[in-house]
C-alpha cells in the first residue's frame, strides 16, 4: 500500500518567545500538528543553519541549540529532545545525489526548527532531521532541490520549513503595536498571491522575488526567504496550496506560513 503522501510547509518563525507564549501564531502551528496526518519523520529546513554547501544533521539524538541572546531563563532551559535519523540523512543525500551532502554530526535543531516543532509536536517523538540551507547558491537552486526532496513526502516524511518573508530587524519596532511598513506590506502581499504560481521554474515570480520593489527591504539578507523555496518546489503541480496564518509585527516581520498538500 502506498502511503499517504504529508504536506510541505513553510512557518513564519518570528521570535524565540514564541516557545514561552501562546497567541495567533503559536495557535495555528498547534492546529497544524492535530490536524494534519502523523508524519514518520520530519525534514526541518530552517533559515538558522546558513552554510556553505549541504549538510544535514546525521547524528542519533540532535541537541537543541539555543542560538538567540537576551531572553529570559526559561527559553534557555528549554529543550526539544526529538530523535535524529541518521537513516533518513542518508535518504536526503541519496535524493540529491549527485550534490555533495556532508552527514552533520556537530549541529542539532536550530530554533528556527525546533522553536515551531515544539508547538506542532509537543511530545518531541517523531524523529528529525535538519538541512542545511546552502548561502552560495541562487534562489533557483534552493527551489531545485525542493523539487527533488518530494520524493520524501512519499515515504512518510513531513518537509516542515521555517524562516520569514519579510525579516529586517534593522527597521523593526520593538515596543508597542507597529503599523507595517508599506514596503513590507507590499511584498508580503507579493508572497501570499504568488504562492500558487503554476508556470516554470524559472519564471516564477517567488524564485525571482528580486524583481519586486520591497524585497531588498523586505530582506537584507536572504536566508529567512530562501527556506519558503524549498516548499514551493517540493509542491506537486496539482496541490492545493493554502495559508495557515498570516500577518506582520513590529513593522517589518512576516508571519505567513504556507502549506502544500
């Protein structure tokens, strides 16, 4: 029998402190969890493990790092004690094979993959395994090899990418409630309306994201957007693609998530 195939999804991440809260965000990753099919693993692919070329995480029990600063005690004591799968590491490498892909076993979960898991799959009991997102490469080649790990969604594995589309703490407001900027606004309406794009690869208007006015704003530097890509490829041409959740804080941070399947 062949096995249901699991979704793809690209959360928003926004701040560490969502480990600690409960509010929209927090809420819809919960639904996620008991509403989506049970994966038999998980591919986290997070905009916090920005390298140069490939690795994923190879090693039996990933520890959680807590690569953040200044937050409160309890952030910190924290931990996401999820099994690693040194089987389906091997599985990755083979399915982008002929790419070079490093079996990792110094990193861990990064708390862009480990600070949503924590809400979809509280118990920590499904195993996972994390992806490097490779900083040489162009926004084309992070969609390839979407493409190419859909092969896994077959097999019981859950693509859970996280990062933000728009991401400039440089402009961020902090304190109070904050009206978004209309660059950010515009590009993450951009996004939203584009995630459905069914014509090539290389005309997708998400893969050349350059091309929009707000984006250079919208993302300084591109490893928080570059993780939605890998979704987007992983998408089979006929899925229905929704949005979980949505909206903007501190002016210049972006909340959307994305499904596939």
């Amino acid at each position: 029998m062949s096995k249901l195939r699991m979704p793809a999804l690209f959360l928003g991440h926004g701040s560490p402190m969502n480990v600690l809260e409960e509010n929209t965000w927090t809420q819809a990753w919960r639904r996620l969890g008991e509403t989506l099919p049970r994966p038999e693993a998980i591919l986290a692919v997070s905009a916090h493990w920005y390298t140069n070329g490939t690795a994923v995480t190879a090693m039996e029990k990933p520890r959680t790092i807590h690569d953040f600063g200044g937050f409160p005690q309890a952030l910190f004591d924290t931990h996401y004690p999820a099994p690693g799968s040194p089987a389906l590491a091997r599985k990755i490498a083979d399915a982008l094979s002929p790419l070079a892909v490093q079996q990792d076993l110094a990193w861990g979960l990064d708390h862009g993959s480990w600070g949503v898991l924590i809400k979809m799959y509280p118990d920590a009991d499904i195993p996972v395994v994390q992806l490097s997102v490779d900083a040489t490469k162009p926004p084309l080649w992070h969609f390839e090899l979407g493409r190419k790990l859909a092969v896994l969604r077959e097999q019981g594995v859950m693509i859970v990418a996280s990062g933000n589309v728009v991401h400039n703490l440089r402009t961020a407001r902090f304190q109070g409630e904050a009206e978004p900027y209309p660059w950010a606004r515009s590009f993450d309406c951009y996004v939203r309306d584009n995630v459905g794009w069914e014509g090539p690869a290389e005309q997708h208007p998400l893969v050349n994201f350059m091309q929009h006015d707000g984006a250079a704003l919208s993302n300084p530097t591109p490893e928080h957007y570059l993780p939605l890509l890998y979704v987007l490829g992983a998408r089979d041409h006929d899925e229905a693609v929704s949005i979980p959740v949505e909206g903007l804080i501190m002016g210049s941070l972006s909340m959307l998530s994305v499904q596939a399947g």
